[in-house]
C-alpha cells in the first residue's frame, strides 16, 4: 500500500529589515531571507522542508493558534 504524503499547513511571519526580507515559521524555530518577501517566503519553505526530512522530527500540534497583542513595559 502506497504511503500518503502528509502536507501540513505551517504559519509564517515576515517582516523587513533594511534591504532584506525575513520569514520565520511560528510552528517552529526555523527562518529564511531574501530579497523580497515572495523569496523569503520560498527559501522559507525549502528550509522547512530540509529540516522535516529528519523522520525523528514530530510536526507540531498547533490546530487552534490565535495571535494576540501584548503589551511590556522597558526601560
């Protein structure tokens, strides 16, 4: 029986510093750049998908992630 590839949908965050692009994954600890924010984004993925070929690796379960404003205090 033929194995099903599984294709878990991950949440990116993106944001600009100076020249470049940055992507992070909020599932987990893994970011990409790039010249633009499409490029971000597909290195982004590729590096996501470098980092799950390891079978040991778990996606993990993060099925009702809401984001929501925080206020600090600095000094």
């Amino acid at each position: 029986m033929a194995q099903t590839k599984l294709e878990p949908r991950m949440h990116a965050l993106v944001w600009k510093e100076g020249k470049i692009f940055v992507a992070k994954c909020v599932e987990v600890e893994v970011a990409s750049q790039g010249n633009s924010q499409s490029e971000a984004l597909a290195n982004l993925r590729e590096a996501l998908e470098l980092y799950f070929e390891d079978d040991r690796l778990r996606l993990p379960s993060l099925s009702n992630l809401e984001l929501f404003p925080l206020k600090i205090g600095y000094a």
